[in-house]
C-alpha cells in the first residue's frame, strides 16, 4: 500500500468522523477538492498527516469553526463576471418587477460580496425596498465578516469597473462610508440582507423565494449531491422563480434539472418550469 491509498484512507476516516461527530456529511463532495483542502488544514492545526487530524476533530468541538473555515475557502468579489449581472439587469430584473414583494437567496454567500451586489442591483432598478436577501453559507468566519459589510477601499475601487460593465449608473463607493482606508455597506442596503448559517448538503428550506444565487458552490459537489441541491432550489422557488448558476455549473446533468427551463444558457441562468424531478 502506497502513501496516496493511505491518504484515500486517512480522508475516509476524516469524512467519517465530521459526519458522525459534528452532522456535516462531506462524502459527496469532489474528491480532489476535498483532499486539497483537507490537506491545506494540516499546517493550521499543527499536523503532519490527516490521522493526527483526527483525535482533535473528535474531541476538541472548540475547533470545529476553524475545520469548517478550512473546508470552504470563500472566493468571491462584487459584481463578478459583470455579464451575469447585467443579464440579471435586462432579462431577470423586469419579471421580479412584477411581484408586490420579493424574496431571493443567495447560497454560498461567503463574505457578503456578491450578496451586497445583488441588493445594490436591487437598489438601482427600485426593486430594494420591497425586497430581501436571505444570504447563507457553512463558514462561520465568512459569516461574520459579511454582516460587517466592510471592506479595503482599494478592493472597493477595484470592484468599481465590474459594478459599471454591470450596468450600474452611480460610483460603486456611493454605496459605502468611506473611512480610514475601509468602506462600510450603506445602512439602508445592509437592512435589506439577512446573513444565516445554512448547509446545503443537510438542511432544508427555510423560504419560498423568487430567485436563487448560488454560483461557484456546485462545482465542488459530486452528481449526486449536485442533484439533491438543485432539488432543493426546486422546491424553494416559486413557480416561474430564477436560478442562477456558476460558469461551469448547469442545470442538465441531474434528473432534478428537469424542473427548470433555461432563459440565457450561456450565464446559467434558468426558470423554474413546475416540472417533476
């Protein structure tokens, strides 16, 4: 036996142990995602190999924060790929403008960036005021740093061009107070984004919505939890309610996919049709 069979072992057992200890099943998650981070924890928590992991991770729960951090490295930024949000503007925005009040969810919300970007999109087509985001991730860390809504102005700034490619009219900074080299999110577009701990791989809905955001979190998903995810937005949205995926995210590898009709295929942005998974 090999070091690579005896690693597949060790994360085996890691897998295991975050199931039965803590309730977070990471058994259908990318394999070689997984590994790689996993793997990144080891120095964090002063390891040499995943086997050595494991005592702490059975009892020390104190940890299990900091485990969770590790496993879901937030990458995100406002207004990214400034195309999805312009077609959100165009093709997405016009149809929620139709419903008295709006509900929408934005899955894997890591620091709050995108989520932020959704409201102040709302903002802009006068849609906010009668709307709210119900933005949820399993980091806690994340968490916490996206109910700050504070931010590095020079980030601030570099977020400026994908807000205008976006179609935003106004400065991007006009939505923050500009301080001390940080910006912090406008009350009044922070009052309408509630942040949660949620799991999609365990938990189930929380809220009937009109659309769902969850971009760049299905990739690390195997077929079967991909499709056990996208039935649950199925059964979160409303009749006719938007979803919008990743780049390399679509809705055609499941059964439960047939639940949604596509409106742009090149954005991944897709209908819910009422159809049976």
């Amino acid at each position: 036996m090999d070091k690579s069979d005896i690693e597949t072992i060790e994360i085996d057992l890691f897998v295991e142990a975050m199931a039965r200890r803590h309730g977070y099943d990471f058994r259908h998650y990318a394999k070689a995602s997984l590994r790689r981070r996993v793997a990144g924890m080891l120095d964090a928590l002063g390891c040499t190999t995943v086997a050595e992991m494991l005592p702490l991770i059975l009892h020390q729960p104190e940890l299990l924060p900091s485990i969770l951090s590790n496993l879901s490295v937030p990458v995100t930024e406002m207004f990214r790929d400034p195309p999805v949000f312009k077609a959100l503007r165009t093709e997405v925005i016009p149809v929620l403008a139709t419903y008295p009040r709006l509900n929408i969810w934005q899955a894997g919300c890591a620091t709050g960036e995108e989520a932020y970007s959704l409201a102040i999109l709302l903002a802009e087509t006068g849609l906010l005021e009668r709307s709210q985001i119900y933005a949820t991730d399993i980091n806690d860390a994340a968490l916490a740093k996206a109910e700050e809504g504070i931010y590095p102005a020079e980030i601030i700034t570099k977020y400026a061009e994908s807000h205008r490619l976006a179609g935003g009219s106004l400065d991007l900074q006009s939505y923050f107070s500009m301080a001390y080299g940080f910006g912090k999110i406008d009350p009044a577009i922070r009052a309408h984004v509630s942040f949660a701990h949620h799991n999609l791989v365990a938990d189930g809905v929380f809220c009937e919505v009109n659309m769902i955001v969850c971009r760049n979190v299905m990739i690390y998903f195997d077929t079967l939890l991909q499709n056990r995810v996208l039935d649950l937005f199925g059964q979160s949205l409303v009749r006719n309610g938007f979803l919008c995926l990743g780049s390399r995210e679509n809705v055609a590898f499941a059964a439960a996919g047939r639940q949604f009709a596509t409106v742009n295929k090149i954005l991944r942005i897709y209908k819910k049709t009422g159809g049976e998974a």
